[in-house]
C-alpha cells in the first residue's frame, strides 16, 4: 500500500470490479479495497449491478484495514444519510376478547380425550362383567 489509509477517513474511488458479494474499489493506483454488497446502499442489496457499474465514481469509508493480507474493507453506505424512516400512523393495539369454553359447549370436530376417556372405561366396565 503506496499510502496509509486510516480506519474512518473517506476517499473518492474508482469501482474496478463488480462480483456477486461486492464491488472492488481503486482508492489510488496501487491499491483497492472491497465494498460488501451489505456496505453498497441503505437497504437490501439484491444484486450490486443495479446500483453500480465499472468505471463509477463513488465516495467510500475505510471500516477496516488489514496490513498484513492488505486487504481493505470499504462502506459506500456509511458515506450517506440514512434514509427517514416513514412515521406510520400509531395504531393503538388491538385487543383480543377471550373465548371461555364452558363445559355445555359441545366438543366440534374430533371427540375430545375426555370423552374417549368416558368411552374406554365403559367398554372396560362392560368387558369385566362378560369374564
């Protein structure tokens, strides 16, 4: 790396390549970094092709640097204002009434297990009298 590039500083940068994960950025003739496809725009990013193409000018933030490996993570994102939030009508919740079963309600649908219950000590009842 010809320069030192801090965490947090922003740089004016050329995108040289775009893959699925991201778009590579010059930031001078010998180095680049990567901006994630998660770090290209305020929102879901489906494909990095609709927002960006080679050749783009594009204003970046530093978020990491690795001197090691070189490599540099780069924002566009955090270079632009966060998009207002659309302030939604408060709607005041809505509450549920509770349904009370009581015990003259007929069981709809499938016999309940304590009407089998019932059953089955009947025909217990019935078997030990025949024997």
């Amino acid at each position: 790396m010809s320069t030192n590039y801090e965490v947090g500083s922003v740089h004016t940068g050329k995108v040289t390549g775009i893959q699925p994960y991201g778009a590579f950025v010059a930031l001078d003739d010998q180095t680049q970094g990567l901006v994630h496809i998660s770090e290209v725009t305020h929102g879901f990013v489906k494909d990095v092709n609709e927002h960006l193409k080679t050749g783009d000018e594009v204003q970046v933030k530093v978020l990491t640097v690795d001197e090691k490996s070189g490599k540099i993570s780069l924002s566009i994102r955090a270079t632009q204002e966060a998009p207002a939030e659309e302030k939604r009508e408060a709607k005041k919740p809505q509450r549920r009434q509770a349904t009370v079963k009581t015990e003259t309600e007929a069981p709809q649908g499938f016999n309940t297990l304590k009407d089998k219950l019932e059953e089955w000590i009947e025909q217990s009842k019935k078997e030990e009298i025949k024997k």
